[in-house]
C-alpha cells in the first residue's frame, strides 16, 4: 500500500471509530458536516482524501478538535507510512 492510501486508511478508520463511538450514522455527520452520506463512507475507506475545510466541518460535526482526527499518526505510525 503506498503512502498517500495508507494516509488516508489510518484518517478513514479514525473518523469511523469516532463517529460510532459517538452513536452517529454516516448520515447524520454527513448532514451535520453539510456533506454527502457517499462522501463520508469514502472518506471512511479511504477512497477520498478530505481537504482542510472537509476536515474541520467533520470534526465539528462529530464535536471533537481536528486534532482528534489525526490522533493515529504517531511518529510510529508516520514512520511505517513514509519510513525507510
């Protein structure tokens, strides 16, 4: 898997664990978020690398800082991404 589709793998599973931690359906974010039901599950599998607009209305809508969605990128998980 090359590293723009493991970016957005590690970012798509962040915003599905949050968003069903929180007891949301991809079409209540995406209502919240102003954005298609079809873009959030792309988003989700990694198919749709989000912009920084994309990625502050879903941390609102999910109610969470934008830094939130990133927490899976450690330096660990960067270095197995871009790494050697």
């Amino acid at each position: 898997m090359d590293a723009t589709t493991r970016c957005r793998k590690v970012f798509g599973d962040r915003l599905r664990e949050l968003r069903r931690k929180r007891g949301k359906t991809q079409a209540a974010i995406s209502e919240l978020a102003g954005l298609h039901r079809h873009y959030i599950s792309d988003i989700e599998r990694g198919a749709h690398n989000p912009c920084l607009e994309t990625i502050a209305k879903l941390a609102w809508a999910l109610r969470v800082s934008p830094s939130e969605l990133f927490r899976d990128f450690t330096v660990a998980e960067l270095d197995s991404i871009f790494g050697d």
